[in-house]
C-alpha cells in the first residue's frame, strides 16, 4: 500500500509530537511503502539517524516555504505558520499524488484538532489524528491564574469559539475515513454525523528497546519520600495546586520533598508561593535537564504528580509507569486513560479548593503506604507493556488501512470505526 503521511513535527530523539511523528512513520514503513512531507528544519535530524538506522520503504518530502516564513516567530505566530504551512503541503501533496497514486492519506502532527489538515481535499482515503481538542481549563481555576494565565485562557476559549467556523477544519472532519481522538474529551467536539468515525486512541508510546531500559532501571526511590514533576512552568500546568497540595503532604511529612523538573514563565510565582508557604527548601525546581538527569531523578522519585488543567498526554506519564512508579493526575483527558485506578491516583476537578485537599490526600496515601506505591508501580509497568507499546500500534494502523481501503469502504461515507471501551483501540 502507497500511504501519504503529513508529519510536520517528526524527529528522532525527541520527546512530545516530534516523537510522535517520527514512531508514526517507523510503524507504517513496516508494512507499506511510505511518503512522508514534514518540515525542512527537522532534515538534519532526521539524516542522522537514517545514516545508521535507515528507513527503507520512506521517501522524505522536505517543506519550508519561503512565502510563510515570517509568520514562524513566536509561538502564536508558529500556528498561523502551521496553518500555511498546511496549505502548502496540500499543492505538494496533490503533485505526488499525480505520480504516485496514493492509497491512503494520514495526517499524523501537529496532533491538533483546531487545524484543518488540507490533504483531507485529495480524493483518497484519509485518517485524522490522533488529535486532541487543546480546550481552556476549567473557568473555575482562572482565579489561580496570574493576568498572563487568564489572557492566555481567554485567547483559547475565544479562539475554540471560532475553530468550528473554518470551512476547511469543517471538511477535515467531513472527509476523514477515520478520526483518531485521544480522549473524550475530543470526540465530544466531533459533530454527531461523524461520530461514528470516532476510535479513542493514545498519541503516546514507547518502542520496545526504550521500555527494557527503563524497565530494566526498576523503582530505587530516595531516603524520604519524594515526589516528581516534570514540564514546562505554565499556568495550566497546574503546578500551584500541586504546590499547595505538598504544603498539606509536608505537615504530616516534614522530610518529604517535591522536584519540579522544568522551566517557563510561572517559575518565579511559583517559586514565591513555595516561599510563603514555608517551603523554599522542600520545593526544588531544578530546570530544564537532560535526559540522562531527568531518568536519574524519575529513578529516584517515589511517585509522578501531573497536575495539568488541559486534557494531552504526556510522554512522562508513560515513562514514569515504565520505570514503576505510581502517578497522580487529574481525571481529565487523555491522562484520565492513561492512568487507571490500579496504576496511580485520579483526582476529580470541581474546584481549585477541592483539588488541593484531593491531591493532598492521594500524596498522604502513597507516603503512608510504601506497599501500595509497590504494587500501583508494577502494575503500571505491565500496562505500559500491554497498552502503549508502538509496535502494537504500528498493527493496529495497518489492520485500520486495510479496512478503510477496501472496496465497501471506498465511497464517501466510509465504514465506521468501532470505537474503543477504555480510550487504547483494538483492532477491529
């Protein structure tokens, strides 16, 4: 099968959707013969590795174009950049599809369901996503907000207002065969007449040799019980609540302490709220490291805190299972399906108030109870094992091609996608 994918964030060594567009391509050159448009900055990259591991059956299509370059300076500017970096590719796509007679079309990252994906247009087969919906956070947690975060929130409801009114992102979901979700939360921005093309489904993995390593890697844990965050220091993140959370933990616990590995905007809010709250030397915020030291401090931690308010997956959720530690999340989005209740803690959110003591109490359980981080920890393990392992994926996909491209399928209501019970697809 000839599969088109459009991956405009892909490349190797990467964490976030530079690796999820570079897995995506290792798995579909699996089984089918593949062409890949993806943006020129990542050539180097993407050369290097193939100059050791190459890639076969992958024809690469670099794509940068000149009249669009302007609008790539900052990140709001990068997205009317990806916008037209989109309508490029569909003219590039459109003159290789003259050529080569694609079967199927994927469009892979950015992983967005605010943009269209203009190669939806070409008259094959397309499949959309994994996509998540980027929503605001709960207008609930603006007051926790500096003005920055409350601008920052206000810009994304408005602009989730006006996504639906994009007669291409309209068409997108219209032409798609099949629309990939990574959680509920998504597929609920689906309109009804396609959701029946819906499958919930991961955008996260781990190939098999970086599961061994960090499987191989084991719990240590630290002298006093610890905890691990990690991600940029944004006001979604939700690192305030996790903060105020530890300062309830530390009473009962006055030996325990909490890394925040990362950095951004919020840090010196962040860092004056530690200090107010009389914890400037058991809330350490350590930086950007490298990977290296980031797995080293994983290691050493007793359990993951990923407090965000926005609903993506995140590669240090899956990692920090791999190694066998418990996670603590909200019940929101796609951590929601990543984590389970017997794999970590799920905290509701109904207020910022009620989050704190949750999150709080979930942090009091796992220091009191080293037994239970034990088991949460192996049986998140073998859920990374079982569920997010991409060579797994890399079958799901073909098994989804074959299905999309058979004959019953190739009319414009294409057979619907049996859709998942626990948001990680089976094949149908």
């Amino acid at each position: 099968m000839r599969v088109l994918i459009s991956a405009c964030a892909c490349e190797p060594g990467t964490g976030s959707e530079s690796n999820v567009g570079w897995h995506w391509v290792r798995q579909v050159s699996r089984f089918h013969e593949v062409w890949v448009i993806t943006w020129a900055g990542n050539r180097n990259a993407i050369e290097k590795s193939l100059a050791t591991k190459p890639l076969r059956s992958v024809h690469w299509v670099y794509f940068d174009p000149r009249w669009a370059r302007l609008s790539r300076e900052g990140q709001r500017s990068l997205h009317v950049y990806y916008y037209l970096w989109q309508l490029g590719v569909y003219f590039v796509g459109r003159r290789l599809h003259r050529n080569v007679k694609f079967d199927l079309v994927h469009h892979v990252t950015l992983g967005s369901f605010w943009f269209p994906s203009f190669l939806a247009l070409l008259p094959v087969p397309f499949v959309w996503g994994p996509v998540g919906a980027g929503l605001a956070a709960p207008r609930i947690f603006w007051k926790e907000f500096s003005l920055r975060g409350k601008v920052n929130e206000w810009l994304r409801a408005t602009a989730r207002s006006l996504v639906h009114l994009d007669p291409v992102r309209a068409r997108t979901e219209d032409r798609a065969c099949a629309i990939l979700t990574v959680s509920p939360v998504t597929a609920r921005e689906v309109r009804f007449r396609n959701q029946h093309k819906i499958t919930l489904f991961s955008q996260v993995g781990l190939d098999t040799k970086e599961f061994d390593r960090l499987d191989d890697l084991g719990p240590e844990g630290s002298g006093s019980f610890t905890l691990l965050s990690v991600g940029r220091l944004l006001h979604w993140k939700g690192f305030a609540l996790a903060i105020k959370a530890f300062a309830i933990l530390h009473e009962t616990f006055p030996d325990s302490q909490y890394w925040i590995v990362g950095d951004g905007p919020e840090k010196r809010k962040l860092t004056e709220l530690s200090i107010s709250l009389g914890l400037a030397e058991y809330v350490h915020f350590v930086g950007s490291l490298s990977r290296r030291d980031y797995i080293a401090r994983l290691r050493c931690c007793d359990a993951m805190v990923y407090p965000s308010l926005h609903e993506p997956g995140a590669f240090v959720i899956v990692e920090a299972m791999a190694v066998g530690k418990p996670v603590v999340c909200l019940d929101l989005g796609e951590p929601a399906l990543q984590v389970t209740d017997g794999t970590g803690i799920k905290v509701p959110i109904t207020s910022p108030e009620q989050v704190v003591s949750d999150l709080a109490a979930a942090m009091t359980r796992l220091a009191r109870d080293p037994d239970l981080r034990i088991r949460l920890g192996t049986a998140a393990r073998r859920r990374v094992r079982e569920q997010f392992d991409w060579d797994k994926k890399g079958i799901f996909m073909t098994k989804l091609y074959e299905t999309l491209c058979t004959k019953e399928a190739a009319v414009e209501t294409r057979a619907p996608v049996k859709r998942s019970v626990d948001g990680f697809s089976q094949a149908n």
